[in-house]
C-alpha cells in the first residue's frame, strides 16, 4: 500500500536556526516519535530504529536511512528510509523537506513524502495511515519548531545592560508514540465527525 503525504508546517525561527535542526540528521531523528539513530555509518548512511507502543506491547523497527541529497543554499533535504519488524511489517519513505522564509523570525517547513508500507501494517488501509501520519507528523512538526526556536535564542546576542541568559534548557525531544492514544483519538475523531454530518 502507497500513501503520499505532502505538508506545510510554521516553524517559530528563521530559516538559518531551522536548517541546523533539518540538516543535521542526528538531530532531526529526536523530532519523531520514538525514533533515535543507532549508527553513523558515513555522513549519508544511518542505522536506526523506531518504537510504537500499544498499551503494554512495544513494536520495534530497525532500519536504514540514506541522505539522497542534502543542499544548504536552498535548505532543502531529500532522504530515504527503509525499516522492517520482527512480525514481517516492512515500510519505505522518500522524503523531500525545504525550508522557506517568511520573515526574519519565522518560517515553513514543507515536506512531501512517498510512504509504502507492507505486512499487516498495510491492512489499516489508505485512510487510515493518512490519519496516523498526519498526527505523527504534527507532533514531529511541533518537536522541529521548539528545536529551532531554542537555537535561535541561544544564537541572539543579549541587548545591552540585559539580564544575562538563563541556563540553557533541557534538550528538546519527542515523546514516545503510543498507538492506544492514537487509536482512541481516530475512534473520537470518526464519531464527532459523523454526528457533526448528521447535525
């Protein structure tokens, strides 16, 4: 099954901060939800794994990302990702991310992502893995944002006479997917919709 996902997200810092967290991979894993890189084999070859919890059971993926291209002129990043689990599930994403200005303070984070998954993962259906990425990709996008946001902070000299800055805080990063929550949120999210249809 194919799903393709293509998103605009605000990311509270200008583009210069944001492309520290887009272009640096290690840094860029911490956004997703229980994903971490477990090996640097060359700048454009990575080991790593992600974790889904349902309830008391946690799903573990292990895979491999390529950085297929990388250009910090027009801060863009297209990648590919391919990861597997022990139950037979198998799934692929090329990604395209870019970067654009919208002003000194701010900016998009435009993404369009090819996604193919199989194994039992593939049963869900289109529909429904559009509404899992979709939530995925928002706390990813929320994650990327606050990283780009404390960048920016530390990166701005303190005005004259200005307290100086606090600690830096603790390092930003996603929480844990759970696939209880999520399934709970799809089932509320159907039942508002249709008694809204209804109404």
């Amino acid at each position: 099954m194919e799903v393709t996902i293509d998103k605009q997200y605000p990311v509270a810092a200008g583009l210069d901060a944001a492309w520290q967290v887009l272009g640096n991979i290690n840094e860029l894993a911490t956004c997703m939800p229980g994903a971490q890189i477990t090996e640097e084999i060359d700048p454009t070859h990575y080991k790593g794994s992600v974790r889904v919890k349902v309830g008391p059971a946690v799903a573990a993926f292990a895979g491999t990302i390529e950085v297929l291209a990388m250009d910090p002129q027009a801060h863009t990043l297209r990648l590919l990702g391919k990861g597997a689990d022990k139950g037979g599930s198998s799934a692929s994403m090329e990604l395209t991310a870019s970067l654009v200005a919208v002003d000194a303070g701010s900016s998009t984070l435009a993404g369009k992502a090819d996604v193919i998954v199989n194994g039992k993962f593939a049963q869900f259906g289109g529909r429904m893995m559009s509404s899992v990425s979709d939530m995925i990709l928002a706390q990813f996008a929320e994650v990327f944002s606050q990283k780009a946001q404390a960048l920016q902070g530390a990166a701005e000299p303190a005005a004259e006479g200005a307290a100086p800055a606090a600690a830096p805080a603790a390092p930003v990063v996603a929480r844990e997917f759970n696939a209880l929550g999520l399934v709970w949120a799809l089932i509320r999210n159907f039942f508002a919709g249709l008694f809204g249809r209804r109404s």
